[in-house]
C-alpha cells in the first residue's frame, strides 16, 4: 500500500522495543480504545538516562510505527532531550504520514511524557 | 499467495463484460442519439441492454433508467420520492441506521431542506423488521428506503414483506439493492418494490455505471439537466459501452447465480466456522440472512488498519470498518448500529468472496488470519488489560 512511506512500513512490519517493563522506573498510557489508539510507554531510567524504554500499542499502522520511532529516538538518551521530544520530530524521522493520520501518531509523544511524570510523581513519593 | 477477498468493495470485471464492452469502444462508436447509421447501432445495444436488465429485474423496460452509479440511482430515488411527496404535503421519510452514505447523506440534506427523517435502528444481527417499518409509518410518509442487503455486514433485510407493508400503506419503496443485485434472486413485481439501486461494478461489471428502477407512475425528478436522453430523466450522452457491459454482467452473474451462491454459502460458512475458532472473536450480521460470500468478524483488543496492512503483506486483500482505515474519529456507523462498542468495532474485519474466489484461498486466509490477530494482540495494551482481568472482554 502507497499510503505509507517507506519508514513507516519498516517500523510497522519491524517494530523496535515492542514488550513491557515489569519493573519500570515510569509508565505512561495515553488514549482510549474508543477512539481506536492506545500507547502504552514503559520507562527504565538510570540517573538522568533512559536505559530501557518498551511499548506496547493498540492502533492503525501510523499509530504502531510513530510508537516504535518514538522509543528508538528516546532510547539511550538523557531526561533533558527527551522532554523536548515533538510529535512533529516522530513525524519527520518517519519521512511524513498522510494529513489524517497525524492525530495517531501525537500519542507516541503524549505516551512518553506522561511516563516521564509517572516517573518524576514516584520520585517525588520515594522521597517523603 | 495472492487473494482479493473485497469484492464488496468492488469486483473484477468478467471477460465476458469486458468483451461486450469492446465492440463500443472503438468500432461502434455512435451518439445514441445520432439519426445515422453508428447512432443507431449504438441506440440499438443501449435498448437491447435496458431489455436485459429490465427482464432479470422482472420489470418492463421503460422502467430502467442509467445512472452513473450506485450513488447516483440512490440519490434520485430518494430525491425523486421526496419531491413527489412535498407536492402532496408529505415530508417525511423513513429508512435506517445502516443504509449507505449515498443514502444517508442525502436524507441529510433532506432534513436540511424541511423534511423529517426517521432512522430505524438495526437489531443485533443486522436485520429492520416489516413490522419496526409499518409502526413508523404515518400519514405523511413519503418513502420508505431500505437496502436490500447491508454493504459491511452482508445482512440481507426482508424487503418482500416491507414492500408488502409500504404497498399497503401506499407509500412508495426504495431499496438499495446495490450489494444483492446479481447474488440474490430479484423480482421487483414479487417483491412489490417502486424503487430500486444497482451498480454494475458490484457484480464483475464496469465501474461508473449504475441503474435506476423506477415502477411506471413512479415520476423522476432529474438531477442532470440537458438532453433528452433517458426519457428525459437523466442527461447525457450515454457511456455506451459501460451499459452494454453491466448488462451482459448482470446477465452472467443471474445465469450462474444458483451455483455460484451455493458455492459462496459453503466457502462463506468455511471461513465463518474458521474464523470462530479465534477467542473473543464474533461474526457480525446475521449467520444466515446474510450475502453468499460475506464474513465480518469483530476481533478484541486489535485495531482493523494495522490487521489489513499485515493481511495485505502476505497477499490478502481485505477491508475493515475502523475509524482508522477511513480517517474518521468513529469506526463503521454499521458495526455501531448493530449494538458493537467502539473499541469492538474498530477491531473488524470484512472479507468478501465473489465466484472467481478458489477454496485454496478460503484456506490461505484460515491459516494466515490468526496468528496475525495473534501477534497484533501480542502487542496491545487492551488485549492485555483483558487477559489478566483488569478490564473486561466484551466478547
Ligand atoms: C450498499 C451500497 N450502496 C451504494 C453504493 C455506491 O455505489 P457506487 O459505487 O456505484 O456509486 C455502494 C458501493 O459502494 C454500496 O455498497
Ligand atoms: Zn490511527
């Protein structure tokens, strides 16, 4: 099918980092089954680096490929760019996804920064 | 291997249609409405078509009128009705909550327009009793439309007891019988139908061309203004080798259409039976009021794009009523109608046989659908959440 590009067919048919985290440092889940896309981020985090990230998705092709980009872009990498991750970055490491399929792929960002809060909540209770 | 199994989507054309298109391409290339010679010639296959049609219709030829589509015979019949009906006072029109857009969309524009629309719902399986379309009628009714047999589903609807009932009631009949025509047997007399919807595609015809039935005394509003042709209900030059090629298909399909359903049934329930063996799965539609060939199944904790793009990466060409695979934000109004949750619906699949369809590939599909539910399922957080009881199956 021509409706996605290259990029996003390898990620699709290849996704990297599929699987759970049983002993996450931050898990994040964003969207509903109702609307047709969830994204579950499961984060391990040592020091300031993220040394393990997996995912698991429920979702179009657009949906499961930006969740796999998301996590090979964030692997390895420090809090401080992480943050700064977009959807539009996810997007354009994809080489593009058509117009309405953008709104799939926004998950794969709101995932990993509600992860990163789960992370920073459970910091912030281990320390009182 | 290679399987097309959207045939509801559309069809490959015959070679029989193929062939008894090419003679207008480039030989008999005449204006219908031409007084010479190759005017002529083409005027005569267009008759002979409508005479075909007309005759597996059971209805008389001045009866049949040409179309560019399914679409457009939907939106005539139902504008048509609907302008009888204003001149009489009557503004308001019945049909369902799983008919086609080009029926829905035009009821809207209706509504838009004045009128009032009332929308059946659909039971579970698929299926609008005579009895659900005789209480909603009321004195200003003008039309009753519903289909024949439903597009996703395959649910085939109990159009000879509505006609009986909106024939009673003397209010006039539309069914869009674009998915039945040329797979089930149809008499628009027996069935007492006024109106009825057909697109040639749909039974290994050409795309682009489509039929308007309507019973003598039924009068047509027309929607393309200019020449006369059509009787005056539909301008424009005639696609001549479109309409002697759905007729020839239309012949084809009802000469084999006793062997060809019996085959479709056994396949059909082939894949159904297979496809049940899939945990927290489910048919959709009715298990036997349904289309010779249709097999839609709602599969939990998956999404219907990302299944399509697998099945399609090993060969199988299917559709799904996920929102995703449209670009909708909700998936199919038809798996919503018949009572499926959206996160259900948005897990279908619907595979669509037709007679050119070999067991081999009913077998194929067998083999290669599961495992990819499967893997899909491997890696979705629903599915999970279900499985270890955090959230409920719905299925
Ligand atoms: C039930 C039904 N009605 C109408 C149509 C529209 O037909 P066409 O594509 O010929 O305009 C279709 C096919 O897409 C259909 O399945
Ligand atoms: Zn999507």
């Amino acid at each position: 099918m021509a409706l996605y590009s290259e990029k996003v067919m390898d990620h699709f048919l290849h996704p990297r980092n599929v699987g759970e985290i049983p002993d996450a440092d931050g898990v994040g889940e964003v969207g509903n089954a109702k609307c047709g896309d969830i994204m579950k981020i499961y984060l391990k985090i040592d020091g300031d680096i993220i040394t393990d990230v997996k995912f698991n998705t429920f979702g179009c092709g657009s949906a499961i490929a930006s969740s796999s980009m998301a996590t090979e872009m964030i692997k390895g990498k420090p809090l401080s760019e992480v943050k700064k991750l977009t959807n539009q970055a996810v997007t354009e490491a994809l080489d593009g996804l058509p117009a309405h399929k953008i709104h799939c792929s926004v998950l794969a960002e709101e995932a990993i920064q509600s992860a990163l809060e789960d992370y920073r909540r459970r910091q912030e209770e281990a320390e009182q | 291997m290679f399987v097309y199994a959207d045939n509801a989507a559309t069809t490959k054309m015959s070679r029989a249609a193929v062939e008894a298109m090419l003679p207008y391409l480039d030989e008999a290339y005449g204006n219908p409405s031409s007084l010479h010679t190759a005017g002529q010639r083409a005027s005569a296959a267009v008759q002979s078509a409508r005479n075909t049609v007309a005759e597996l219709l059971h209805a008389d030829p001045k009866e049949i009128i040409f179309t560019s589509g399914g679409s457009e015979a939907d939106n005539q019949a139902i504008l048509s009705a609907a302008a009888l009906g204003a001149k009489h006072g009557k503004k308001h029109l019945i049909s369902t909550a799983f008919e086609h857009h080009a029926v829905l969309h035009t009821l809207r524009k209706l509504e838009k327009d004045g009128y009032e629309v009332t929308l059946l719902p659909v039971h579970e399986n698929g299926i609008v009793t005579a009895e659900e379309v005789a209480a909603a009628i009321r004195d200003d009714t003008c039309l009753v439309s519903v289909m024949f047999a439903n597009n996703e589903i395959g649910s085939i609807q109990p159009i000879g007891e509505i006609g009986a009932v909106c024939r009673k009631r003397g209010v006039l009949f539309h069914t869009d019988a674009v998915q039945a025509v040329g797979h089930v047997p149809i008499d628009v007399q027996a069935l007492q139908v006024d109106l009825l919807s057909l697109s040639a595609h749909k039974f290994h015809g050409p795309k682009g061309v489509g039929v308007l039935y309507a019973r003598r005394g039924v009068l047509l509003t027309s929607l393309i203004e200019g020449g006369a042709q059509e009787r005056g209900k539909r301008a424009g030059t005639e696609n001549v080798p479109g309409i002697v090629s759905a007729a020839a298909a239309l012949r084809e399909s009802c000469d084999h259409m006793a062997e060809t359903s019996a085959r479709l049934i056994r396949l059909g329930n082939k894949l159904i039976d297979g496809l049940r063996t899939v945990p927290h799965a489910a048919l959709n539609g009715d298990a036997v009021q349904r289309l010779p060939g249709n097999v839609n199944f709602c599969f939990e904790g998956i999404e219907g794009e990302s299944l399509l793009l697998l099945l399609d990466q090993r060969g199988i060409e299917a559709s799904s009523g996920s929102a995703c695979t449209s670009g909708a934000l909700d998936p199919s109004h038809v798996l919503l109608a018949i009572g499926r949750p959206h996160e259900v619906a948005h897990g279908s699949l619907r595979l669509s046989l037709s007679r050119y369809t070999t067991e081999e590939e009913v077998d194929y599909m067998l083999s290669e659908i599961p495992p990819v539910v499967e893997y899909l399922r491997e890696m979705s957080p629903v599915w999970k959440d279900m499985e270890r009881g955090v959230k409920p199956h719905l299925l």
